[in-house]
C-alpha cells in the first residue's frame, strides 16, 4: 500500500488528480487500483492518462468523457461504484483568463457544450460573459480543451462551495 502521506513529503501541493467517473473515494482507489493500465487502453476518447505514482487520471487538455463506461467494464478490480449513481462531482469553472472578462467575443464553451449548461449574458459596452449553470453541468470537460486561453478547469463540487 502507498503512503500517500510520506510521497506528499517530496512533492509540491498539487490539485487532487480527476479520477475516471464512478471511481470510488480516494483512499479505496488507491489502496486498490493495481496500476494495470486496462481503463487507460479501453478509453476512447484517450483522456484517461497515466498520472502521479503510474496511477490513472483524466486529462481534458484534449478531449471530453463522454461517459460511454468503457473504463468501469475493462477494470477487474473493485475501484467503480455502480454506474446507476451520479458520474462524479466535477464542474466547470471559467476563471478571469478568458476572453470574454477581456472584451474580446468568444464562445467557444458555450458552442462545445451539450447539455447548454454555459449560457452568455449580454452586457453594455462588453463582450457577452459565459455563465455555468452548475446543475446543468455534467463535468464531461468538452469546454476545457476548446478554450483558446485555458480558462476553464474542472473542479470538484464539493470544492466550489
């Protein structure tokens, strides 16, 4: 079992790696992910990476989880829970990089998002400003690779409160 405790010793405070959807907490993934790399080969977006300590993480510098469960059906160990339940808890959060908060037209978010959760206000002498609606947001990342300023991050829910 990895001491995650003593590897933070050695390493700059990072933000918690994005785990696949329906992944267990945390402590379980760890303590049961046997680093075989069979999720990483079943994604087919090819966002599932192999992150810190060889362990997989999602990268959406690329591409978006389109939820298809390939990762949950390829993995032999008990690190999913069912996929009847919610995915995760990520949203997006667009922070003060982007264009529109520079008066430059921009919707490049709003275009790539399925379920419309990114809406635009319209403003006076401004450009129109991306607004998220949190329970429309499925946390799938398809705005994060499209952002020309890499503004938009996907964080957990529990972290946006």
């Amino acid at each position: 079992m990895i001491n995650q405790g003593r590897r933070a010793l050695f390493r700059p405070q990072q933000d918690a790696p994005i785990r696949m959807p329906w992944t267990v907490v945390e402590n379980d993934f760890l303590a049961n992910c046997t680093r075989c790399n069979q999720c990483i080969d079943a994604c087919e977006p090819k966002i599932i990476v192999k992150g810190s300590g060889g362990f997989p993480s999602i990268d959406f510098s690329h591409n978006e989880c389109t939820f298809c469960q390939q990762c949950v059906q390829a993995c032999p160990e008990p690190v999913f829970r069912s996929i009847d339940e919610q995915p995760w808890q990520l949203k997006a959060q667009i922070n003060d990089g982007c264009l529109a908060q520079q008066r430059v037209e921009c919707r490049s978010c709003g275009d790539s998002c399925e379920p419309q959760a990114i809406r635009f206000k319209l403003t006076v002498g401004m450009a129109a400003l991306p607004q998220i609606d949190l329970d429309q947001c499925n946390g799938c990342g398809a705005c994060v690779s499209v952002c020309p300023t890499t503004a938009i991050t996907m964080i957990s829910k529990q972290e946006k409160q």
